[in-house]
C-alpha cells in the first residue's frame, strides 16, 4: 500500500503581510477561501506522478481541490471537508503588529496548549486525522495508492496516524508548497 500526501500549491493571497491581531484574524479566512496562485504549478517529477492517477482526495478549500486539479487533471477528484487545514486562531495579544507567519506560529503552538476558541481543538484534529488516515488506508487497500492533496500540519497530523500503523515515510513534511511525503507498507 501507498498512502502519498502533498500540500497544495501556492494560494493567490499575500503570504506575508505584517498585521494586528484583528487583521490575522480576518486574513485566516481571506487564506481559507483563496484560490490556487495560476501561476503555481505542480513540479516536473510530481506532475509526472499525477499522469498516474486515476483519483485524488482533497479537502473542499479552493487551494487544495484546484491544486489537486492542477496535479492529475484526468483523476476522479473526491472532496471532503474532513481533509481540511487544522484551524487556527487569532491569538488575543493586542498591540502587536507581525507578519503573519509569525502569527501563524504563535497561533499554532497555544492551539496545541489549548487555545481553541470557536475553532476544532488539538484533540479532535487529532480525531480526525484518525478517520482521513481510514479513509486513505482502506482507498490503498483497495487500489493499492491513495493519494490526497490537502494542507501541509494536517498531512503531517494524517502522517502521524500512518507512521503508528506501521506506514514507512519517505520525505519529510515541511511548509513548501507542493511538498509530497509517501507513506508505504506490505
């Protein structure tokens, strides 16, 4: 079985704006509803791999699902919302301005110290990428590959859940656009 897991492309968004913590607030929901940048494109040896393809998972946000498109236009393209990023919230610091990955991280590391508010918690993302690692496994049993395009910290949630269950990693997870990690087992 192969389980190959790549992060969209290139969002047509800003990536870096320095901002408040109201702006990020609004900008995490200007970057979920961005599109693919038109001009990101998937890299020569993964469009290869795309060629293959016969269907692809993604998530229901624009980024992913035309990525996905962009990668294996002749696949079945299967969306679910359950493939979504693992949210993100404001951080309530006022008076510091940030660009916004800064924000990102602060975002990221009091969401895993609990920080959730009206936002799905570290537990239940967790819980999630339980039941897309099921899907994905019982897709690859079947098919023999399952291949999802969705965000890069839920892949490696999903990444997590495949290495436990006895999956193999080749790659690493890291923040580039179209970045691919397989996961392999007899």
């Amino acid at each position: 079985m192969r389980i190959i897991l790549v992060r969209h492309g290139r969002p047509h968004i800003a990536l870096s704006p320095r901002t408040d913590r109201r702006g990020f607030g609004d900008y995490i929901g200007a970057y979920d509803a961005a599109p693919l940048d038109p001009d990101s494109l998937p890299p020569p040896e993964l469009a290869e791999l795309g060629r293959e393809l016969a269907v692809v998972f993604a998530s229901d946000r624009p980024r992913s699902h035309q990525s996905a498109m962009a990668l294996a236009p002749q696949a079945a393209l299967l969306r679910d919302p359950l493939f979504a990023e693992a949210p993100l919230a404001s951080p309530p610091i006022p008076f510091l301005r940030m660009h916004v990955p800064g924000w990102a991280v602060v975002s990221r590391i009091l969401w895993h110290l609990g920080f959730s508010p009206r936002i799905e918690g570290w537990f239940a993302a967790g819980r999630r990428a339980e039941r897309a690692a099921d899907i994905l496994i019982a897709h690859a049993g079947a098919e023999g590959t399952a291949t999802l395009v969705a965000h890069g910290y839920f892949n490696w949630m999903i990444g997590l859940v495949l290495k436990r269950r006895g999956f193999l990693r080749r790659g690493s997870h890291r923040a580039r656009y179209w970045n691919t990690v397989i996961y392999e087992k007899d």
